[in-house]
C-alpha cells in the first residue's frame, strides 16, 4: 500500500475528484492549506503607490491510499488533470 499526496489548486479539485472516481478511486482525504510554489504569490497594486504582496496562496492538499499496483495510475491521473496545458478530449 502507498499514500499518494498531492497539493493542488482548489479550482482543479472537482475534476481531480471525477477522474479519480471513474477510474476506480472514490475514497481520499482532502485538507485545505496554504503554500506557494512556482506562482510565487500575487502582487496587488492599490491606489497611488500601494502595493499588497500575498505570497501565501490556498491550495488544497489530496490523500489518497492505493495498493502498490495502482500507485503510478493514481499518480498519471493526478498529473493530467492538474497540469497547465489543457487536456485533449481524447485522453479525458
């Protein structure tokens, strides 16, 4: 048995989720955290001079436990579904 844990953006999760439970993988954990990785946080500029750094944005934290044979499927699936570039509907 093996713990896949992926940290991901919120808005991915619903999809992640879906993909995951059509493929035979309903049960997870899921905690909300807070991180920053290659976006390194958002800068707001205010009026006149103001500028607002948040370098600590919300992500959501994904647990889930499967058997050694399907560690690398999970794993596939978590990729393709979080990745930046959209996914052809071929492979959906």
């Amino acid at each position: 048995m093996n713990k896949v844990e992926a940290i991901i953006r919120p808005e991915k999760l619903s999809t992640v989720i879906s993909a995951l439970a059509e493929e035979g993988f309903p049960g997870l954990n899921i905690s909300n955290v807070t991180g920053r990785g290659a976006q390194r946080g958002l800068t707001y500029v205010g009026r006149g001079e103001a500028t607002y750094v948040v370098d600590m944005l919300p992500k959501v934290k994904l647990e889930v436990v499967v058997s050694n044979a399907d560690t690398q499927k999970v794993v596939d699936i978590i990729r393709l579904w979080t990745s930046l570039s959209p996914v052809p509907a071929q492979e959906r």
